[in-house]
C-alpha cells in the first residue's frame, strides 16, 4: 500500500530510548489489549462504530507526552513486516487466534505439528531425559523477559493504525465503495498471512532495543488511532473501515498473546533442560578427570623401570659417540693441518706469480701513459699551432691562441698577443705604394734639367751584369723582382730582394719591410713550435719503449 501519503507531519520523529528487556506487568496480570481483558472493550468499539459513533479503544500506558508515529517509522515497521518469509504449512502457523489461545491454554502439552520449524516444516518432539526436569520458578516470582516475537506484531499493528490514520483524514481521495472494500480486504488478509508468517518465525535474540523503540511507536499509533476515533466520522465507508481496523486489532492482541504465552513455556522448558545437562555434564567431567588421573598415575608407575634402561643405555651410546668424535675430530684436524699447509705453499707461488705479473703490467700502463701523455701534448700543441696559424692568417691577435701553448710562446708571437699581425695578402696591396716612395727616394735632388732627362734615359734602359745593374736603374729593378717574389708567395724572398736597395729607398720602405720581416719571423717560429713539439713526443715515445 502506498505509505507516503499519510497525513502525518514530518517534523515528528522517533526518540530511540533503549529501555530494559523486563515487560512493564507481571505474567499473571492483565494485559491492556489481550484476548481475555479487552474482548469486551473490543466488542464495545465495534458496536459503537456500527451506531456512528467511535467508541475509544483500550487505553495503553502512554510513554511520553507528544510522541506520534512519523511517516519515517511507519515506513520502517512496513519493511520490517515485508521482510518476513511466506506462512509456513502447519498448524499453529497458519491458524486462526482460537488455536493460538487454545494452544497456549494448555503450554504442559507440547507442540507436537502445529509449531512451525526454522525449516518450515512441523517440528519433532524431543526426547525427555531419564531423571524428570528441575521445576521452574514460580511465575509470581521470576519477572517476565521481553520477547523479540512481539516486535513484528506491533509493527503490523503500526500499519493497522496509519491505515486507519489515512482513511479518516483523506476523504476526498476516497474510492468508490466497492473498490475501499475490496482494497480493506485484500489488505486485512495481506496481514493475516504476514503475521501468521512472523509466528511461525524462531523468536530472535538480540532484538531488544529494536522491541522497544517498536513498543513506544505502537503506543503512539494507539493513541493516534484513539484520537482518530473520537473525531466525528465523514462518511460511512470511513467508518466501515474504522470498524474494520479496530476488529483485526482485536484480532492481532489476541494472537501476541497467545503467541507470548507459548513462548513463556518454551524459555521455561529451555531453561530446565539446560539446567539438567549442565548438571549431567558436570558429573561425567569429574567422573573422566578422575579416570584420567589414575591412567596418567599408572602409566608413570609402568614406564619408570623403563625410563630408567633407557637413560642408561643413552648415556653408554653418548659416552662411546663421544670417543668416538674426538677421535674422528683429531683425524680429521692433522688432515686439516696437512692441507692447509700445502694450500698455503701454493697460494704463495701463486701470489708471487701474480705479483710479478702485476709489476709487468704495471710497467706497461706507465709507459702506455707516458705515451698518452706526449700525444695528448703533441695534440695540444698541434691544436695551438692551427689556432695560431689560423689567426696569423685572418690577421687576428694571438692571445686565445697563445694560451694553447705549454711553455713561454717565442718573441715573435708574442708580440702579436694584444696587435693583429699584417697579413699576406695586406702587405700584396701596400707594396705599390711603398715602391713609388721607394722610387721617390732613389730620385737625385737639386739636379739640373739636362741631369734629370738623362737619369730619367737611363732609367729606360738598364744594363746588368749578373744581378748587379751597371747603366739603368737599380732600384726599380730590385722592387720589381720582390713584387714578382711577393706574387709567387715567397714573403722571405721579397724581403730579402728589398734590403738590398739603396739606404735612401730603403728607408723609404722601412715600415712596410719591417711588417714583412716579422710575419716571416712569426712564420718561422711557429714551424719550430711544431718540429720542437714533434722531436719532444718521438723522444717520450722512444723512452718509453
């Protein structure tokens, strides 16, 4: 049935007190909804709802003021109830209340088939002991233990009353009343089967508290189902319904009761058994104690005379294990000994053959490096020579070039470590000009015309003998043989070729031959930095070897 349209407010909530598992009467007293105490009150609602008015049920001790049955609760109790597996084939399972009442009228029987199983079937009567059970405590004088059995009953009880609740407060969603009929009574045997199904279920342990707050929510939907039957009645198939509820909940009282006194009887035959087998259990304990002291005392009595052979035999066996250990032990340290001796000779063999061999290749590495290192200095200075080199011909100062080297670098390098060297190709281009102020100086000063026309003739025409000029001009001839030099690449030649010139041409020309001689130089002394650098590795190299 569809439980969320209870017009219970949603603030009202369930206050889970955990109460004690001891019922609030005695065993003995009257119930305020039974079978036997509140049949009239029933039978009296039930008639003052047929006449139109709603007579109040039986009145339950009321826990507190205020507590209601929310929607959440009634929820819960309909899942609990739904829960519950299908009814049992039996007799008392599936019966009505007169069997259960019955049944429970006469507990010193027994329940032969009518009490349902955890199985589902009809349970089998156990055999009673030889010695009759201890009697139990008289009723009057033992309190009475809350049984987990009632909690599916009050649940059905809850959605009883909020079905009740539902019905008189929400007229206007009425159906017709053929179809609230129908629905009452496929509801009511809905009902029926889930409670016949929840008696025939084992009573739970562990259940209490879940009890409890059950008990406070079935108080409340009491009260709530009181005050619901005090107001006035709409219509009659409200009322019908009304009087409908209130007759199974008659019906459901009497049932829990039967119900709780077959379970009364059953926790007091539980107990009596327990009791007897406990006693039982306690005598054939010390019954087997007792036995097994005189066994264990025989068995020392029997095994001492053996014992003692045996400790004597075990102590002839380790004293002739003993010699013969020690014997075994000596034996075996003079071979020990033996072979440590001859092991330790040829460890020393072999270790003064390692040894040598060791200084060999020792020997071999150091030569190997001495070799490495004149290569790696041969290296070093081949790298430094391009880079000089490099930077002679580029017309670039030397200091990055020079640090490369190993030693002092020689004077005619150093001297280009901050200035950039003239190069080859710049002296090719200034060597016309330095030759016209060459020519310039050869010229005679303060000459007349006619010794000016007659140089200037023979100027035209030279006559040598050899390499030396005997009519013509000398010094044009000594600068075109040093251009023809420079053009060939040979920079030493041409110098040599210009300081053969006349003093006055010569100093005419000093800047530029003073460039030339110490490029040359330069030159020069970077070939002896790479011969010097070859004849240093070749040395090492033979020395090694």
């Amino acid at each position: 049935m569809a439980l969320e349209h209870w017009p219970f407010p949603p603030d009202q909530k369930d206050d889970a007190v955990p109460m004690s598992d001891t019922p609030r009467t005695p065993p003995n007293a009257p119930r305020p909804r039974g079978s036997s105490s509140s049949g009239n009150q029933a039978k009296g609602s039930k008639a003052g709802a047929a006449s139109g008015t709603a007579a109040p049920m039986a009145a339950p001790e009321v826990k507190g003021a205020g507590e209601t049955s929310s929607p959440a609760s009634v929820a819960s109790a309909a899942e609990m109830t739904q829960d519950t597996p299908p009814p049992a084939t039996g007799g008392a399972a599936s019966g009505t209340p007169a069997a259960a009442s019955a049944e429970a009228a006469a507990p010193s029987a027994g329940v032969s088939s009518g009490a349902s199983t955890p199985s589902g079937g009809a349970r089998v009567s156990q055999p009673m002991p030889a010695s009759p059970p201890a009697p139990p405590p008289p009723a009057q004088t033992r309190a009475r233990r809350f049984e987990p059995a009632i909690l599916p009953i009050a649940a059905g009880l809850v959605v009883l009353v909020g079905a009740t609740a539902y019905l008189v407060s929400s007229p206007r969603e009425r159906q017709a009343p053929a179809a609230v009929q129908q629905a009452e009574a496929a509801r009511d045997a809905a009902i029926d089967r889930r409670l016949a199904a929840l008696e025939a279920r084992p009573a739970a342990e562990g259940l209490a508290d879940r009890a409890t707050a059950a008990e406070r929510r079935l108080d409340a939907a009491e009260t709530t189902a009181r005050e619901l039957a005090a107001r006035p009645m709409v219509d009659s198939e409200a009322r019908s319904g009304v009087t409908a509820a209130t007759e199974a909940l008659r019906r459901i009282e009497e049932r829990a009761n039967a119900l709780e006194s077959r379970m009364q009887e059953e926790a007091r035959r539980a107990e009596a058994r327990i009791a007897q087998a406990e006693a039982t259990l306690a005598n054939r304990m010390t019954g087997a104690e007792q036995a097994l002291a005189a066994r264990v005392t025989a068995a020392e009595q029997a095994f001492a005379p053996r014992l003692a052979a045996l400790d004597a035999a075990l102590n002839q066996r380790v004293e002739a294990a003993g010699q013969s250990m020690t014997q075994r032990m000596d034996a075996a340290g003079r071979s020990m000994d033996e072979r440590l001796s001859r092991a330790e000779a040829e460890m020393n063999q072999r270790v003064a053959r390692q040894e040598q061999q060791l200084a060999e290749r020792v020997q071999q590495f150091e030569r190997r490096l001495a070799q490495a290192e004149a290569a790696e200095r041969r290296l070093g200075a081949l790298a430094a020579r391009g880079a000089i080199q490099t930077a002679l011909e580029a017309g670039r100062p030397l200091g990055q070039a020079l640090s490369g080297l190993s030693g002092t670098p020689p004077v005619a390098l150093a001297r280009y470590r901050e200035a950039a060297p003239p190069t080859e190709a710049a002296l090719r281009l200034s060597f016309e000009d330095a030759a016209r102020t060459a020519r310039l100086a050869a010229e005679p000063q303060g000459q007349s015309v006619t010794d000016s026309a007659l140089a200037r003739l023979q100027g035209l025409v030279t006559v040598r003998r050899g390499d030396q000029v005997v009519v013509g001009d000398a010094v044009s001839g000594e600068l075109e043989r040093a251009r023809r030099s420079l053009d060939a690449g040979d920079l030493p030649g041409a110098v040599e070729r210009l300081e053969r010139l006349p003093e006055p041409s010569r100093n005419a020309m000093a800047g530029w031959i003073g460039q030339a001689r110490d490029l040359v130089e330069a030159r020069a002394a970077l070939r002896d930095l790479g011969t010097s650098g070859a004849a240093t590795g070749s040395t090492s190299g033979a020395g090694s070897n």
